[in-house]
C-alpha cells in the first residue's frame, strides 16, 4: 500500500480486498466445508487518516455485512456479537449464526438482537453494553463474519506513514474484515437442508429452475423440455436439465438433493395442461404442484433474484 499511500489526499477511506483459499493446521477438522485446514476467504483491510474516519467505514461495512448475511436467507439468525479484540482492540464484532450444530456460544438479548460470546461474558463487558444478564439467552451459533479495528498495530512498524492535512507524518489507521466463504456455504446447507436433501435460497441457488423430463423418450416431451429450457435461459433464468434415461422416481430424488427451489415436471400427462407443474423446494414439507405459465414463472423468479 506504500505505492498508492503517500499523503491524507489518497486516502478517503481506501480498501483492498481479496478472496483466496487459505491452510491452516487445524487440529481437529470436522463438520465438512464449515471447519477445514483448507479454505475460501474474503479478507477485507481499510486504511484511514484517523479513527474517527475509520469508525464511519467501519460502521458502513458492519450494515454491508448484515446485507450480506440477509440477501443468503440467514438475517433472522445471524447476531452481531462481541468478541475478543485480542492485542488490536478491546472488542472484535463476531457475526453469528444461530444453529443447533454450531461450536460457539453466545448469549443474545433479543429486545436489541446484540449477543456476546460466551468467551469474554463478564460484568464488565454486561455493563459497557448496558445488557442485563438475566435477558440473555444461552444459544449454539456458527461464527460467519468477523471485522475488527488493527489501528496502527501494523501500519507503525512496517512505516505506512502519511501527511496529515497540517503536514505532519502520521501512521494510517486500518481496519480488518472477513466472511469465510466455504463456511458461510456450509452454513447455509445446514440451516435450511431437510431430511431429503439441499435446500438452496433463490439468491445462491446454484441454478433457479431444474427441468424434469419424466419421459425422455417421448419426442412431444423432449420437445417441450427443449422449448422450457432454451426460454428460460435467454430469460436469464438458470436452468438444470435432467434428460436421463432414468426413472422419474430416481429424478426427484436427485432433485431433492441438489435442492434446486423451482423444478418443472415435465410428462406425457402434462402436455395437454397449457401450462406447466412447477414444484417449489420447501424444507420440512413435500409441496402440492402448481400450474403455471412460464411467462409467470419467469416473472416471479426475477422478482425474487433482486
């Protein structure tokens, strides 16, 4: 950052971010994607002039987070929580997520949503957060997110010094940022997958639509299958297309797995309806088909993708 840092006026709350897979020697990997020696990162760093510009970023990223959070289907369950800020502050701001298999405790007041972890709960910490201990509730949660203020822990030593706007040298001030990606999937899967399988929200559903061709040997079918899915992707619908010569029973058993939230079932006994059965993905429940129009059901994914 000393190439692009030279004074106050190359700041205005400058960030670089990156996103790569990262090894650690973790010692006791477990619960698949959600805790591995090898995972995906983003890592985000702010450099400010001072702490005051730094805590207005800082605050700005806290909210973009929760966006995040809420936009993958898990802001009702996720809390913003204190945790140890370790040598760089007194708190670091944990994002939790609450979940039965989760390995981390929190206690959450759910009047305001904040929650502290179970690692630095003391009256201390109850009275700088005004919380009442007898109104938090003890619940497991999944750490998805973490930010936190570096201050000049770094920027000191390693002399990524500026001119201030009255001429003197002074340290950036910076801020760290983090979502681990393979974890926050994982998390996901867990949270809303079912006995049969996969449960994805439209937002990071790996497609919108799977089409069912129940029977692929009938050129009526696969001309309709065909006609579905060459519509919906110029519609920009993503589409799955399952054309094998297997069972229809074996086909929604695998669609249930992947956990695509719309499927079409296409048969022989559909092609006289006018409109299509469409099936949507619902954790817990097996959900009555639906006729509808393709040109509708373009229209209420797209209104649900933004």
């Amino acid at each position: 950052m000393q190439e692009f840092i030279q004074s106050y006026k190359d700041l205005d709350n400058m960030s670089v971010y990156q996103i790569q897979t990262k090894f650690r020697n973790e010692l006791r990997a477990k619960s698949g994607i959600m805790r591995g020696r090898e995972f995906l990162m983003k890592d985000l760093y702010s450099f400010s002039l001072n702490e005051n510009d730094h805590l207005e970023f800082y605050e700005k990223t806290k909210q973009a987070y929760f966006n995040v959070f809420k936009k993958v289907g898990l802001g009702d369950l996720t809390h913003i929580t204190f945790a140890s800020g370790g040598v760089f502050s007194k708190y670091s701001h944990e994002f939790q997520t609450v979940c039965d298999v989760g390995e981390d405790l929190i206690y959450v007041d759910e009047k305001t949503g904040l929650a502290v972890n179970k690692e630095v709960l003391n009256d201390e910490v109850l009275a700088d957060l005004k919380l009442n201990k007898n109104d938090l509730i003890e619940k497991k949660s999944i750490e998805v997110g973490n930010i936190f203020t570096l201050g000049t822990k770094f920027s000191e030593p390693l002399e990524l010094i500026i001119d201030n706007p009255d001429g003197q040298r002074t340290p950036v001030f910076m801020g760290s940022y983090g979502i681990g990606l393979g974890r926050l999937m994982g998390t996901v899967a867990e949270i809303f997958a079912d006995e049969t399988g996969l449960n994805w929200p439209i937002k990071i559903s790996p497609f919108d639509v799977h089409v069912l061709n129940l029977s692929a040997n009938d050129s009526e079918c696969t001309r309709r299958v065909e006609e579905i899915y060459k519509t919906l992707n110029e519609k920009g619908i993503e589409t799955l297309l399952d054309d094998r010569d297997v069972s229809g029973g074996v086909k929604f058993a695998d669609a249930d797995l992947i956990g695509i939230p719309y499927k079409i079932v296409i048969g022989k006994n559909s092609l006289g309806l006018g409109a299509d059965k469409v099936f949507y993905r619902r954790k817990g429940e097996t959900a009555e088909d639906t006729e509808i129009l393709l040109s509708d059901l373009i229209e209420k994914i797209s209104n649900e993708k933004k």
